[in-house]
C-alpha cells in the first residue's frame, strides 16, 4: 500500500471510532492566512466562471453571452435578481467589478461550450 | 422556447427596474423599522456610515434592492428590510450594535444571504435592517495537519474550494445545494447538510467568535484559552456547551467558524440506486438505515424524487400543459425518457479501490433485494441527474438545483418547507402521502427529496409556484401553513423555516422551549436588537 493510502486508511478508521475526530498525521505545516478585507477586483471571465456560468449555458438559465445585451441592463438585472435569479449585493461584486463584468458579457462572443435555455 | 427571454424582454424588464430605483424608502413607511420616525432613522444612517463608510451602508430604494430579493410569497410586504450595513471587521460590527441599542434598530445578520427556499436575505419582519457580514471574507488559517479551518461570514464554499486547489491541499469540502455562492458560516449556522460523510455541517463544527449585543466577544469552546491552540480541535470545551445557542438563533453575531474539513479519500465510487415506483421509497429508507448507523453507507444519502430532479432542467410546461397537477403517469414516461427513477437514491463509498471492493456486492446486494436497479458511472455517466449528485458527493460546486425556483416560469418562485422524522419506512410512506395529498389538492406538484442521516431524516419539499402571479402566491402560502399544521398533528415539526413561517413552527416545539429561549434572549440581548422574530424569537 503507497503512503498516501495507509494515512488516508488511518484517518477513515479513526473517523469510524471517533465519529469525526480524525487523527493527526504528519503532513505539510499550515497553509497561510488569507490576507484581506478589501480584495483586488476580480477579473470579469474569473467571475463569470465563478458564478453566472454555473446557471447561464448550463442549461439553467438563459445563454447571456454573445448576444450584446447592453450592460446597463445586466447591472440591473444583477443587483435586483431577475425571475428565479438571486440578486448579487455590492458585498459581493463590487460596483468596479460590476461595471467591468457587464461589458466583458456584452462584449464577449457566444461560447460554443455553453448550451440549454 | 419555452425557458429563455428575448432580448427585447430583457430591456423592457431592465427599462422597468430603473423606474424602480429612483423611489426613496423614506416614502414608504412599511420599510421603516417600527416605532422609529424618519428623522431618527437619518440620524441612525449618519452614524452607521461613520462607521462603516459612505459605500457600505445602503438606505435608498436603489442600494437596498439587493436585499430584498427572495422566492418565498411575501404578499403583504412583511419581509422588507429598511436598509443595509456591511462592516470590515469585528471592532465596526461592535459599533454598529452600540448604535442599534442606542436606537433600538433592529439588525437582521447575514452572511451572503442566499438562504434558499427559506427568504434569502429578507428579514422575519420589515422594518429591520440587514447586517450584511460579507465583507468579512477571510479565510483566517487552514491546518493542513488537523484538516480544520477558521473562517469569517462572508466566505463562501467556492472560496474555500478555490483555497484548497491553489495549496493543493489533501482535503475536500462538504456544500450545501448551491455552494458556490453560498457562506460556510451561513449554511452551518443554520444547522444545513450535505452529501458527504461530513454532511452534517453543524457536527462538524469546531469553535467560533459571537459578538453579543453589549459588544462583548465571546470565543466558545477552546478558543479563550490563553495560548491556546486547540480551538479548532476539540469542541466540548469546559463546562456548559455553548456553540448550539448561537445556531438558529438570535442571541449573538457569530464572526468566526471553525469547521473540519474531510481527508481526500484516494478513490470515490458513487452510486445511483433507481427505484420505479412511487411506495418503493419505504423500502429503500429501510435499507439505507442500518448502512448508515454502522457507517458502512458514509456518506448523506440523497433519495431524490424524480420532479424534484428534473425541475432542476425543465420547466413545468415541457413536462405537462394539462389542467391540474402533473399525473403520475406522465412523471413516470419522463423520468424513464431520461433513465431515472421516480425514486433515485445516491450513496458513495470512499477509500481505496481494496476497501471499496470489498463493500460494494455487500451494498448492491441489499438494494437490488428492494427491486431496484443499483447502477454506476459505467451505466449512468454523462447522465445529467447521475453527474448532479456525483458532484454533490465529493462536494463539487454546482447550483443546478436553482434551476427549480424557475419551475412555473420566468417569475420564479419556491418555498421550502423541510419536516424531519426517524429513518424508518413507514415515515417516508407516510410523509410522502401527506404531502402528496396536500400540495395536489392546492394545485403544487410535489416534487420531495429525502436526506437520510443516521437515524433521522429530513424530507425536503420544495414548494414551487409562480411569483409572478398573486393569487398563485396565495395558494402556496395557504398550502405551506397547511402542510406545517398537518405535518405537525402527525409530530412531524421542521428542521428549519422560512422566515415567514418562523412562529407557526416555534409553536409546535412547545411553550416551555420558547420560554426558555425568551428568557436567554432577554438576559443576551434585553434590547432585541439582534434579529427579532428569528426562529420565533422575538
């Protein structure tokens, strides 16, 4: 059996006995913090990907891109939640990131891997 | 086509939402918080903005759209905030609660406010203004050794996964339905589950910081320990157990987590058991039950009702345009068009290909001894409803099941109403014809998932109807509060509400619980400042 395996073996039965506990293994030290409150505004196709992309051409909701919808309505249509649509606060995507998304989907051409209603 | 918008749809709507955003709340006194007058709300907003910034705090009908949004009927307007704050940091969410008490502003927390089915952002009364922690969006340490990690309300299971793959982390996350754009912190607060064998979020929680309503700071279990490092570890801590008064409830802000994170098993076999008829549900239970008390099932198992699957990428008008609920018939003829079930239970083994090998035939044995067909990816890969809950499974993101608010059409509409019972047979049977007779008489298609945990599970009901339409929001109101009332004679009471049914469901827990409850409230939080009417709690 390779390492991996026997301390992934070792923490399944420790999950058996302790119901969740787990043991401690000898893996890498911590992963760092994340660093900030105020992030660096994400990029428009990071955030499409991240979020409209997993309902828009994904056979949930209307394909968006490539058909030039002004980006003044899909602002709107973001802050207030269209239809079955959540609505995305400010919190959330920034009004810089907003501004900037809009225009990417406005702009961008049909993407052929995208499909459904 | 039935589930698109033309472009020219699109504009008017965009046109119409502008005409929207130019109104004030000042001139809508049902937004206010009660007993408060516009002069001192002003006065309220001018200090919250010293606070927090001129940018986070949102008090006109534009800036406060957001926050208003939700699927659940709200025909009277009882679930419309007054505003919204979103500090940077714990020291801000202390000033802002010396404001509220100052003023009796009632605050309504959340965390990215996507509680779905169950009124998002919206708060249990209008008037309150929401507390909106999503700036705080740190993941504050993640021990690589323990597979635990600290994180802040505004971090979302999107966030975490994207953490985990850029360290290359050996461990995997455990999400909720819609977990990309959902908050670790929201969804185990509110006592959510998953897919996983740590699907059971509030189990698996370790630690966390409550801001109380006085500004004091409280860190439970291990976490005020001083030099300690065992917050995250060990969650009983020293004397009374405190974390579970902060869930569901109103007693503190919560602005810490820490959670357990799953080992990545080297191998993940999921499972997809397909069960033809609608009383098969009982057998199945039966069988899913002692497999999951001696964990020879891991995993939250999922029996998923074919409607509830295939709302997920249809709309009602592609299945049936009859009068009347959907018949059984033509539910059966589409689930077999797309290979499923009217039943369709997943069950995943993880470890290692010896491991796994020597559990399957002992599994898909007991299944098939119900009449079902067990299948795998070899059968079912690329099937789309076999591809959803296999995500869910390795806690994968997907929202595909927001595909179901959109059921009855482009309004959108869903309630979710979500009783829990012994996993026993005769309760899925019996559950399962209540509903069917109470949603089919007001005109609802019931479309049910089961959610079987070790000896108890939650039946999960979305009600689907159309916003857009009145008198069908009426309907779905009328049939929720029968559903809870008659669900509740039987000693079947909910796990978790929508914020319009807080009370009806508070009130079937008893007297002395609620007295207790208000009595911790009164010595916490003797303003109400902190979420009033949450869970009943005033």
């Amino acid at each position: 059996m390779q390492a991996g395996k026997r301390r992934w073996v070792a923490l399944a039965l420790g999950l058996a006995v302790v119901a969740g506990g787990g043991l401690a293994v000898g893996l890498s030290a911590s992963a760092s913090a994340q660093a900030t409150y105020e992030i660096e505004p994400r990029e428009p196709a990071y955030l499409y990907a991240r979020t409209c992309g997993y309902c828009h051409g994904h056979n949930i909701a209307p394909i968006i891109r490539g058909r030039s919808l002004p980006p003044a309505v899909i602002q709107s249509i973001v802050r207030s939640g269209m239809g079955a649509m959540p609505a995305f606060k400010p919190t959330e995507i920034t009004d810089t990131e907003l501004e900037a998304l809009s225009a990417w989907i406005s702009q961008s051409e049909a993407d052929p891997e995208e499909h459904g209603q | 086509m039935t589930g698109g918008f033309s472009r020219r749809e699109v504009m008017a709507i965009g046109g119409a939402m502008a005409g929207t955003m130019a109104m004030t709340p000042m001139a809508r006194a049902r937004m206010m918080p009660q007993d408060m007058d516009r002069d001192v709300f002003a006065a309220v907003v001018r200090e919250l903005r010293a606070i927090v910034g001129e940018d986070w705090v949102f008090a006109d009908e534009a800036s406060t759209l957001s926050y208003r949004k939700s699927g659940i009927p709200d025909l009277r307007g009882e679930h419309v905030p007054s505003g919204a704050v979103a500090p940077a940091n714990v020291e801000q969410v202390q000033a802002i609660l010396a404001v509220a008490n100052r003023y009796r502003l009632p605050l309504w927390p959340i965390s990215t406010g996507k509680n779905m089915g169950y009124g998002m952002a919206t708060p249990a009364s209008s008037g309150q203004m929401i507390l909106d922690l999503k700036r705080m969006n740190r993941i504050l340490d993640f021990d690589a050794e323990l597979g635990t990690i600290l994180v802040e309300p505004g971090v979302t299971y999107q966030q975490i996964h994207d953490y985990i793959e850029d360290n290359d982390l050996p461990y995997w996350i455990d999400v909720p339905t819609v977990g990309p754009i959902v908050s670790m912190m929201g969804n185990t607060l509110e006592r959510g589950v998953g897919y996983t064998p740590y699907g059971d979020h509030f189990f698996m929680q370790c630690g966390m910081e409550v801001v109380l309503a006085d500004g004091t700071v409280l860190k439970t279990g291990m976490g005020s320990v001083e030099n300690g490092n065992t917050w995250q570890a060990f969650k009983w801590g020293y004397g009374p157990y405190l974390d579970g008064i902060f869930t569901q409830s109103n007693f503190g802000i919560v602005t810490k987590l820490g959670m357990w994170l799953m080992p990545r098993p080297p191998v993940y076999k999921p499972f997809m058991v397909r069960s033809q008829n609608v009383e098969d549900v009982a057998a199945i239970t039966d069988t899913i039950r002692p497999f999951r008390m001696n964990n020879l099932i891991p995993n939250g198992v999922l029996i998923m009702g074919a409607l509830y699957q295939m709302s997920m990428f249809n709309r009602r008008a592609d299945l049936w345009d009859g009068d009347g609920v959907i018949p059984l018939e033509v539910i059966q003829r589409h689930a077999r068009a797309n290979d499923i079930g009217m039943w369709n239970t997943f069950y995943a083994l993880y470890g290692t290909d010896e491991m796994i090998a020597a559990m399957e035939p002992i599994l898909t044995n007991a299944f098939a001894a119900t009449g079902a067909d067990v299948l795998t990816e070899a059968e079912m890969g690329g099937n789309p409803y076999f591809e959803h809950n296999k995500t869910l499974m390795r806690g994968g993101m997907t929202l595909e099941e927001k595909g179901l608010v959109r059921w009855w059409g482009r309004s959108g509409g869903a309630v979710a109403f979500a009783p829990v019972a012994p996993a026993k047979g005769s309760e899925t049977g019996g559950q399962t014809a209540l509903a069917t007779e109470i949603m089919n008489k007001w005109g609802f298609d019931y479309a049910p998932a089961y959610a079987v945990g070790g000896r108890e599970l939650h039946h999960i009901i979305f009600l689907m109807f159309d916003k857009g339409d009145d008198e069908h929001s009426r309907k779905a109101e009328q049939c929720m509060e029968e559903m809870i009332n008659r669900f509740g004679e039987r000693g079947w009471a909910a796990y978790r509400s929508s914020v319009s049914t807080m009370d009806l469901v508070a009130q079937q827990y008893g007297d002395a619980n609620r007295e207790v409850n208000a009595r911790i409230k009164q010595a916490l939080d003797p303003n109400h400042i902190i979420a009033p009417g949450k869970q009943g709690i005033a």
